[in-house]
C-alpha cells in the first residue's frame, strides 16, 4: 500500500513555461522524494513596459511517503523527532 502527498510550488523562469515547468520539477526533486507526477494548476506572466518579463507555473507535485530508517510509530508521532521537549 502506498499513500501519497501533494504540495503546491510555483516556479518561474525568465526563457518559457517549459523552462519554468522542468526547473520546479528539478528543485521539488531535490527536497521531496519519490516524486511520482505534477499537475500544471494554473500559469501566468509577468509584463513590463507591453514585454513578457517572466514565465510563471503553478503546480500541485505528487509524491510517496515513506518511513524514516530505524524510526518507531512514537518516534515519528512525538515531538522528541522535531527535537522538541
């Protein structure tokens, strides 16, 4: 059984929407594990003077949870993983 999490990131690039697309999916990938897909919410861009100055993309990133190493069911439930007493 796998259970998944979704998070929103905007990424932005100053080149298209596939620059800024491929460069939120890198940096997701660095944070989050098992990134499975990303569904494209919304995209935007930013203008100056009638130019397009900016690309912007909106996604909502799908990714697998999975279990800390050697953490037990408390360790993850209780304060003592986030080193709070």
């Amino acid at each position: 059984m796998s259970v998944a999490k979704v998070t929103e990131i905007t990424s932005s690039s100053s080149k298209s929407f596939e620059d800024a697309l491929q460069a939120g999916i890198k940096r997701a990938s660095k944070t989050l594990e098992n990134v499975q897909s990303a569904w494209i919410q919304d995209h935007e861009v930013g203008i100056k003077d009638g130019n397009i100055t900016e690309y912007r993309v909106r996604m909502k990133v799908t990714f697998i949870l999975t279990d800390w190493p050697g953490a037990s069911r408390a360790d993850v439930n209780g304060s003592s993983c986030l080193g709070i007493r």
